[in-house]
C-alpha cells in the first residue's frame, strides 16, 4: 500500500510539475499617441513587462472573452495614397502577450468594441462609402469574420458613430443616432429605436445590475448632490434617476462626468451582491472621487450611489479590476496607480502603491484609454 501511495504521488508531483504554474495579475492598458501600444504591467511590482504594437494609431477600447485569454481592441491606420482611414480590430493573447490576428472592418470611425456575453461575437462599427454607409458589424471573436451586419440609416446615424455596449442578456445597445438608442436582438440582428430625452447624452455608462436599463449621462456636469445620472429602460424607455445617499464626511466634487462603470465581485461582497464603481472625468480641473454602491442599492426603489472614494490625482477615468476582486488598477492620461478592492471598513477601494507615470510628463501629451487586468494560466508560449 506504502509503495502504490508513493508511486501515485509522485506520479502527480509531475503533472503538478508539467502544468504551466498560475501566474500573477498583469494589467494590459492601451495607451495612444506617442506610443500607440498595449502596455503590459506586473500588478504586483507595477513595473512594464511589455508593450505590445503593430496598432496602427489611437489603440481604444478593450474587450476580453469570458476567461481573460483573449483581449480585443480596435484601432485605425490614418489614411494613405488615396486611401480612406481604416478601422482595425485586433485580438491578443494574454499569455503570449501578442498580436494573434487582425481584421480590417470598414473605414475609421467611433472606435469602440463589445463583445456577448459567451464571448463568441464582437461588435464595432463599420463605415463604408461610396456610397455612404454605417452599420454594426458583427465578428467572429476566434477568427475575426464579419459574420453579420446591422444596417442603420445614414441621415440618422452616420457618420459619426458612438458607444456599443452589450447588455448581460446578450442586447446590443449602439449610440449615436440622432433619433435615440439602437438596441439590436442579438439572434434576429433586428434594431429597436430607444429614444432619449435632450438632456441626456448617448455616452452608454453601463448596465443596472439587473441588466434591463442602461446608465447614460447628464448634459450638465455632476456635483456632491447629484451624480447626474440617469437609468433608461431598455424596453418602455422608462427614465428614472440616480440619486447620491452620502455619509456627511465624504469628499466633494464638482464639475465632473461620469465616464465608465466596473462590477467587481470583492472578497467581502455578499453573495450576489457585487460592488459597483462609476468613474468621474474632470471638466474643470482637480480629482473627481470614484463613486460606487452595492448592486442592491442601485436598483428600485432605492436607485442610490451610497460612497465617494479620493484616489489622489490624477482621477481615475479608467479602471480595471482582478478576477478574484481583490485589487485594481486606475489610470488617466499617462499616470497609473495600484487600489486594494478587499478593503475592511466602509471604503470599498483604497489606494495601494505611488503613482506611476507611463510617459515623463514633458514629453508629448498621452492619453491612456482603457485597462483589463487578467492573469493568464499559460506563460509558456504553447497557447493557440
């Protein structure tokens, strides 16, 4: 019996050995001109493992599949010889920190990215002329093959496009209409037009945590009193407000817009109730506090945004966060900084390092435009 027990151990030992160890949480951040790449960091350190380029200009928004093995960005290639700007979708492997396969779709225009919720199609705009065109392009995330079109109309919404956000019941919501909303049936590809007051911007903060609203933000700018946020539901266009309930001792802002939101699912979160985080731009100046609630709070009645959190400067505009929901990376134009998510007390994220400077700040201006942190399984190379 001894023998068989030392036989089989050993016999795991190996496996444990010949699997590729779990590696540390990398940030990936897609960081504009000068530098035009994907910057890859050791969370832990926050010191550059990488940059990752062949982008073209202007790398903007990320997207990742369900495990975080893959990461999706668009770009453009400024227009050459004749030659209309394109707009470039790109997928990335995580371990292998490398371009893996890139599509052009149309000519450049609003260049966002979404992608559903089993991680098999990708949606981004794409513009076409002549004659002139827009539509939503539907990809297939494994090989980037345009597999479906969404067809709008010109005079309503082109050629500027917006946002494309994906509901968590696979709805695709696309802004930039002159007319409203486009939430588009994901089996059907057939459009709906959701009309939104004047007073609302089409900037697609995000979902409620039910998934039947969309988040979308105010024409004027937010204060400690109003978080100048407003929830449009998908199907009745149903508006309703949300409302700060703030501890008398919180920090203030004014002058700021919301600009993304974050679901993360802390160690210390009640099952089922994550938190959320809203990050705030400046439009006057300062560091606009990151606000955030639980799930519960932000749905009826209460409809509530319960903290707000100083980071320090510069304000967190983007913000990514760690599968297991324990620490996060901010960042805003060329400046990054660690935050801890399991946090103990009434503070959900909490400042965690000095602040790093992507770029020296007297070269050119930089702007950073997204951050996905991941920590992939493979590390050596063998992953297809």
């Amino acid at each position: 019996m001894t023998r068989a027990r030392n036989t089989l151990l050993a016999l795991l030992g190996g496996l444990c050995a010949a699997l590729p160890a779990f590696a540390e949480d990398i940030a990936f951040v897609t960081a504009q001109a000068p530098i035009n790449a994907v910057l890859v960091y050791d969370v832990e350190t926050m010191t550059e493992r990488a940059r990752i380029t062949g982008f073209g200009v202007e790398p903007s928004r990320m997207v990742a599949n369900p495990d975080r093995s893959r990461l999706y960005l668009v770009s453009r290639v400024l227009a050459s010889g004749g030659q209309p700007a394109q707009m470039r979708v790109h997928v990335l492997s995580a371990s292998r920190r490398t371009i893996l396969r890139t599509a052009v779709v149309g000519q450049a225009t609003g260049r966002t990215l979404a992608i559903s919720p089993d991680g098999r199609r990708l949606y981004v705009w794409k513009l076409t002329s002549p004659p002139q065109a827009i539509s939503v392009a539907v990809l297939d995330s494994a090989t980037l093959a345009e597999v479906g079109e969404v067809p709008l109309p010109w005079a309503l919404c082109g050629p500027i496009a917006k946002d494309i956000a994906v509901a968590p019941d696979g709805r695709i919501v696309a802004s930039g209409c002159a007319d409203g909303l486009r939430v588009i049936d994901p089996d059907t590809l057939l459009p709906s037009t959701l009309p939104i007051a004047t007073d609302l911007l089409p900037d697609l903060i995000g979902f409620s945590p039910n998934g039947q609203e969309i988040y979308l933000r105010h024409t004027s700018t937010a204060s400690t009193q109003q978080p100048r946020l407003a929830a449009v539901h998908l199907v009745s266009g149903v508006r309703a407000e949300i409302n700060f309930a703030l501890p008398p001792d919180g920090p203030a802002f004014a002058g700021a817009v919301p600009v993304r939101m974050a679901r993360v699912r802390r160690p210390s979160d009640p099952t089922g109730d994550p938190t959320i985080f809203v990050t705030y731009a400046p439009t006057m100046g300062g560091a606009p506090p990151m606000a955030s609630a639980r799930a519960s709070e932000l749905l009826p009645p209460d409809r509530r945004l319960t903290r707000l959190t100083s980071l320090g400067v510069p304000s967190a505009t983007i913000f990514g966060a760690s599968e297991d929901g324990r620490v996060g990376v901010f960042g805003n134009q060329r400046i990054l900084r660690r935050v801890k998510l399991d946090t103990v007390g009434p503070e959900p994220i909490a400042t965690d390092g000095d602040f790093i400077e992507v770029a020296p700040s007297g070269q050119s201006p930089l702007q950073l435009s997204d951050i996905i942190l991941a920590r992939p399984l493979l590390e050596d190379g063998f992953e297809q």
